[in-house]
C-alpha cells in the first residue's frame, strides 16, 4: 500500500502528498505499507498482522 495505491481507489483526492495511517480498526492480512507517519497502534497492529512498514519522506 503506498500512496499510489490509495489515489488510484479514490481514498487521497486534491493534491494529498502526506499520507499518515491511524491505528483504528483491525487488521489481519499482512501488508506493506510505505507512507510518510503512521501512529504507534497502526504500527503494532500491522507489524502483529505480519505486515511492514516504510517510512518514506515528502
């Protein structure tokens, strides 16, 4: 998942190049993701699904 990804399913619409994941909701399928912030529970949650995370700069 990555900020590509999201624009393309219409979830960032403008000019959106910041891209935070929040640790709402669950998770239970490993991804990776590559975004610019993501919150501790979003971390832990992904990373306890079996999933990555990429910190990437604007």
């Amino acid at each position: 998942v990555d900020h590509n990804s999201l624009k393309e399913k219409g979830l960032l619409k403008g000019k959106n190049k910041f891209v935070k994941i929040l640790g709402e909701g669950e998770i239970d399928i490993p991804l990776i993701v590559k975004v610019n912030a993501i919150s501790r529970a979003a971390k832990e949650k992904i990373e306890k699904a079996g999933g990555k995370i990429e910190i990437v700069k604007v």
